[in-house]
C-alpha cells in the first residue's frame, strides 16, 4: 500500500559545530551518502572563528545558521526549532554518520511509533577514521527508564533519532549545561514515553584529543549533578532507586577507569586523581597489582589456592592440574550433552534470540521446526514458515537447500532465524545472498553457527564442513548486508569450551562460568544481519 506522501516521516540532520570547520566537510559529505537522503540539512555555527559558512557554501540546499557562541545545547536548541521535519537526529562536526544511519532509524521508528527516540550502535574511530575497537551498543531493554538511570546507554548522541515534536515539548536541551545535556534530554523523556533502539551501526565518534568527554573529573561532576536531578521519589517502584543507586557507582568507577587507562597507575597524580573519583575502584586496582607482583615469590600452594578462590586476580596455576572426571580420552556425553540435559551452545543461542526477541516478528523462516519463533516471537508472528533440507518434514512448508537457486522466495521474510545449520551448507557465500534476497528490506537474519565444538556423530556428520570465527562471520556477512547493518558477537571461555566438548549439560555447570567472554574460546558466534531498508527515499 503507498503511504500519502504527507504521512511519511522526514528527517531533518541538525550538524553543530565550533571550530571544526576543518572536519564539518566529512560530515556533511557522511550526510550527502546517506542511502535515505535526509529532507532536511541545517549547520548552526555556534560563534566559530574558523568560517564554516565557507564549506557550507559548497553543499547546496543547505541551512546556515549563524549565532553567538552560547554553548552546545543551545546550538541544537537552534537547530531544532528551524527543523520542519517529524523527525531530528543531531550531529557535532567532528563526527560522522555511516550511509544507513537515517534508513536504519526511520525503521526502528516506525517499529515503534510510540518511542520519543530510538538510537542505534556506533564506534570509535581515530583522527583519521580508523577503527579503535569493536562496535558499542547497549539495548534500551524492556525498561528504558531504569537502563538511563544505570548509565548513558545511548553513549553516542548522533545515534538517536528523535520524534521532533516531543522533543520540543519536552523543552529540547538544557542550555545552562555545558556537558551531558544529551544524557539529561533521555533521562527526561524515558517517564514519559517510550524509548526503543537497534544493533545497527549509524555513526562513528571521533576521537582526536579534543573530545570533552576525555576530562574525567570535570565530566563525572556534571555527570553526577544531572544524575542527581533523576533520582526516583519514594512514591516510585523501588527497583527505579536501586537502578539509579547502581548509577551513581557505575559512573564513579567509569571515569576512575577511563583515566586509569590512559595515565600509569604508579605516577602519585594519576592515582590520587582516580582515587578521587573512585576510591573502591583504585583500591581493587592496587590490591590487584600487588599481588600480581607478589604471586611469582609465594609458595606454589600458597600461589595456586589464591589462583583458584580469587579468579578476578587471573592468576595461572603454577602446581600440577587435577583433571578429575576428564582424564580420559572419551568425552563424559558423546550427543552434545542432550542426554544430560541442555548443551551449553544452546545457552549462547537461547540468550541471543531472548535479546532479540523484538526481531521475531511478521512473516518469519525457521529452518527445522518453528519452535524457536513461537517461542520468542509469539503473537509478533503474524505468518510462519518452516524449511527442511528433506521431504517428509510435516511441519516444512518450503523443502531444499536454502543455497540453491528458487528455493527461498525473494523480499517476503521480516525475520529468519537460522540456528547452528550455516555449516552445514558447503557454499556458505551462495547460502548468505539467498538469505538476504529472501529478507524484505530491512529485514533482519538472526544466524548462529558453531565455533569450538564437536562434530555430530549422526545425521548431520558427514556434511558438518564449516566451524566459524567471530571475524570470518562479520566478513561473510558484511561482505552481502553491508559492515554496518552486520553485529557479531563470540561466546564462550576455556571453561564453556571445555565443558560442551566434553557434553556437559548447563544444568550441570550452571551459567555463572558461562557468561564471561574470552575472545579466544569461541565456542558460538552470534550474529543479526539486516537488509538495508529500502532505497526508494523512505524507510519501509
């Protein structure tokens, strides 16, 4: 159906900046390659010396706004109200937006027409755009209010897409802060609406040394002042001040951290400065770092019984190894552990579909069965289908191998969810661009293959060709959806890897020593892939 081209949401990109005129060309060019073209481009100069008018001259059909230097939130606040399109999203000049940023926001808007924003992933970049790290996001969760109030889950504001109409009403941004009025405007809006996000990557920050958010003290002050304007009344659920509670410590030990990190911690000042923002965190740090420094010179008992009771020391054991159980050749099940109970992959998987849960929804492919789909889809399930490689599979509604040719219909699913199987397809490339030709723009495949594992012993041996690290699943599917619209993560550690390839169950080993992540020990990867949303000029 053709939505009335007066009800289809626009976008409008407010770019602010101060004396970066140097890198405001980048940025605007970043806007310029947006696969949904933005409606609407407004630059407001706030008081620059560095004549950024020169650069907005050279892209058309831009708005320059020039004002009095009077801080940043008042520069968006200009911004804002010159905007005439449903929706806002801010960038600072020295930041860039990857080319779905816009499509992948009206998207999740759209998903979610009640949310005042929605915001998405991004990662650090150097001077010069080079990656530093991996993507960063942390979901907005069933409870957005109480994620804000543990800490700025958004974390980079040129990844939120706001409905602008709520944001003014809500008075737009703090002027008289000078820091974190971004963290103050969802603090504020998450009482009263609700607040969505996605794994999609839509902008890269920039740090060149400038960055205000790089001052530690000075930063968790302000951090904490707009914090404390948030705290929950008596007359609120309990669980909103134990979350702004957790707040008040994870900021304290954030910014003790981030200036551990970047000064010694054996200069007097660095340490003294850390300690003042967090007392508890340097002292763990020197407890830590002396017995670091002590455990080559303690007795092999002595060092070995404190390797074993204190794991956050991650210490090695220097003593003989007690095997117990496993020394022997033979592992304890020889089914993955489904005689014991549930095999640890399938705590990966299932933890995985859990978060995205909000994915499994409209018309959606299983391969198998769809016990999966009902089970975190629910009513979100509007038409389920069900592909087996076999005829004969009551419940397959398409048959064959999804790496041939016609076998998967093209642009039809809103979700597939394709379960530990990838390896079973020799031809995974083939596999992938069926899989992505089969999603409608802007659908999503939630896809999970083995890393560390056994091979099955039955059915499915004799054609298990593929184990897959983290880096050849983001390049297989980044190669066909796009590096940003592609999320992928490992699981596991020594302890899990050892535990699924001897067959234990989770029941077993329970889930504390499951969920700390060791890049290395790979023993499920996880990974949301989605189809760009469609390039006709609005997001589906």
């Amino acid at each position: 159906m053709t939505v009335p081209e007066r009800d289809r949401p626009t976008v409008t990109v407010v770019v602010t900046t101060y004396q970066h005129a140097h890198l405001l060309g980048a940025a605007l060019e970043s806007i310029a390659a947006q696969t949904r073209r933005a409606d609407e481009v407004v630059v407001v100069d706030d008081g620059s010396t560095d004549d950024p008018g020169s650069v907005v001259a050279q892209w058309p059909g831009t708005t320059f706004i020039r004002q009095e230097n009077r801080g940043l939130s008042a520069a968006r606040n200009t911004g804002l109200h010159a905007a005439t399109s449903s929706h806002v999203l801010f960038l600072d000049a020295d930041d860039l937006l990857t080319p779905v940023a816009v499509a992948a926001g009206l998207h999740s808007a759209e998903r979610h027409p009640g949310a005042a924003f929605v915001y998405g992933a991004h990662r650090r970049v150097d001077a010069a755009v080079a990656p530093l790290g991996e993507r960063r996001y942390s979901p907005a969760g069933p409870d957005p209010r109480a994620t804000f109030l543990r800490g700025n889950a958004v974390a980079m504001h040129a990844t939120a897409l706001y409905r602008r109409e709520v944001l003014v009403a809500a008075g737009g941004f703090d002027e008289r802060l000078t820091r974190c009025e971004d963290y103050d405007v969802y603090l504020r809006l998450a009482v009263d609406h609700e607040v969505a996000s996605h794994p999609v990557e839509t902008a890269l920050y920039r740090w060149h040394g400038g960055n205000m958010s790089i001052h530690g003290a000075t930063m968790l002050a302000t951090v904490l002042e707009v914090h404390a304007r948030h705290r929950p009344g008596p007359e609120e659920p309990a669980h909103l001040l134990r979350a702004w509670e957790e707040g008040r410590r994870t900021w304290r030990t954030y910014y003790a951290q981030e200036v551990l990190s970047r000064r010694d911690l054996s200069r007097p000042a660095a340490a003294l400065a850390a300690a003042r923002l967090s007392p508890r965190t340097v002292g763990r740090a020197v407890v830590r770092t002396a017995v670091r420094r002590a455990a080559p010179r303690l007795p092999v008992t002595v060092h070995d019984t404190i390797a074993r009771h204190v794991p956050a020391l991650r210490l090695r054991p220097r003593g003989p190894v007690r095997l117990g159980d496993l020394d022997r050749p033979d592992p304890v099940s020889l089914d993955f552990g489904w005689d014991r109970g549930t095999p640890v992959d399938r705590f990966y998987v299932e933890r995985f579909l859990e978060q995205s849960r909000e994915d499994v929804a409209g018309r959606v492919l299983e391969v198998g069965d769809d016990a999966y789909s009902r089970r975190f889809g629910g009513d979100r399930v509007e038409v389920q289908d069900v592909l087996h490689v076999h005829a004969g599979n009551p419940v397959a509604t398409i048959v064959g191998d999804l790496s041939a040719a016609g076998v998967l219909p093209e642009s039809v699913f809103d979700c597939i969810v394709l379960t530990q199987t990838l390896h079973l397809v020799y031809d995974l490339r083939t596999a992938v661009d069926r899989l992505h030709a089969a999603l409608r723009p802007g659908g999503v495949l939630l896809l999970t293959v083995p890393g560390i594992s056994q091979i099955d012993r039955g059915e499915w041996g004799g054609q298990w060709y593929w184990a897959l690290t983290p880096a050849a699943a983001r390049r297989l599917l980044g190669d066909v959806f796009g590096d940003e619209l592609v999320a992928v993560e490992g699981h596991g550690n020594a302890f899990a890897a050892t535990a699924f390839l001897q067959g234990l169950a989770v029941e077993e080993v329970g889930t504390d020593r499951l969920l700390p992540h060791d890049p290395a020990y790979p023993v499920v990867v996880t990974a949301r892939a989605q189809r760009a949303p469609g390039e006709d000029g609005h997001a589906r």
